[in-house]
C-alpha cells in the first residue's frame, strides 16, 4: 500500500472516529431528548381549561321590625259606653304596622281583644279581628273585616295623627248564644295607639 492511500485511510477513520464521539457526547448532555419533544406525536393537543369562578348569590337582609306598646278601645252601637283598657304590643315594619291588644275583665264583657293590621304603605286597614267574651246576656261577638276578601256591606276607614290610629266603619258580626249562632253586620270605631 502506497503512503498516499495510507495517509487517507488514517484520516477518513479519525473523522469517523470524532463523529462517533460527538454524537455520544451530545446525547449525554440531552441534546438528543431535546430534539425529541419537538417529534410529531399521534395524541391530539387538548387545550387547558380552567374552573369558573364560583357564584356566590346574594342575601337580601329584610329591615328588622321595630316593637312598641299599643292601647285600644272599642265603641259599637253606643258611643258613651266603650270597651276601653286594652293594652298590649305593636309590631312595625316597613309597610305594615300590626296591634295585638287585650283586657281580661273589661266592662260589660268577660274579656275582649282586638287585632289591627294597617298597611301604612297605603294607609289603609288590612284587617281587623275583635273578640269580646260574654255579655250580661251570655252572647260572646267575633267581629272581622279584611280589605282581601271584604264581605258585603263592610267597611274599614283610617284616620291616623302621630301614634294614634282611629278606624271606622262596619264589620261583620258573628254572635254566638246558648250554642246558636247568627250574622249581622255592626259598626265599629276603634282607637289606638302604638309607640313606634
């Protein structure tokens, strides 16, 4: 073999030689893993999705009701002698104003109250609810009124000053005697007060 072909023999194995050592050394510093995530890859890409936030609803606080004392007096057919000495609480929201009164030994009956619900919104009765226990005659009255459902005939006006409420008109009269009732119609005034 002449010099000339050993001399290029020598060199093309040292070239090969080098690139063998390239590539080894490329590999053990992630070269090669690096070209690999660029790789086409059979999975579909998925893009990322994050939660909604959350939807906190919101709480409507209702203003809180003011309480107060209340007095009432009831007059039907006579006005001088009235049911009077009627004491109890009164309750008023925003819109409403509700008396709850009541004497346990009133004259001329056993006992007698009176519930009154005004919508002040409107100033007007909403309803009205009297009870009144025996009379000298044994008969005992539940007498109502309501704007909702008003029965024929009946009627329930306002007249307000301050704290001071005056309701007239008629209400509807269920009068009870030995285990026998019946239904008339009676007028009312009521008089009340309530310190809220």
């Amino acid at each position: 073999m002449t010099s000339s072909r050993r001399r290029t023999l020598i060199r093309g194995f040292g070239l090969t030689t080098a690139a063998l050592v390239s590539a080894t050394a490329l590999s053990g510093c992630g070269m090669m893993e690096w070209g690999a995530q660029f790789a086409p890859s059979s999975t579909p890409w998925t893009p990322s999705t994050s939660a909604s936030p959350a939807v906190v609803p919101s709480v409507v606080v209702s203003p809180a009701a003011a309480q107060g004392k209340a007095t009432g007096s009831l007059t039907m057919y006579q006005p001088d002698m009235p049911v009077s000495g009627l004491n109890g609480t009164c309750t008023r929201t925003a819109d409403q104003l509700k008396l709850s009164v009541a004497n346990a030994n009133p004259d001329f009956y056993s006992d007698a109250s009176i519930q009154l619900s005004i919508d002040t919104a409107n100033q007007k009765v909403s309803t009205v609810a009297i009870s009144l226990g025996e009379d000298s005659e044994g008969v005992t009255w539940a007498i109502t009124y309501s704007a909702d459902a008003p029965v024929s005939g009946t009627s329930a006006k306002l007249s307000a000053s301050g704290q001071s409420y005056e309701v007239t008109g008629t209400g509807e009269a269920v009068t009870t005697r030995h285990g026998k009732k019946s239904k008339e119609l009676i007028p009312i005034t009521i008089k009340a007060t309530c310190t809220v």
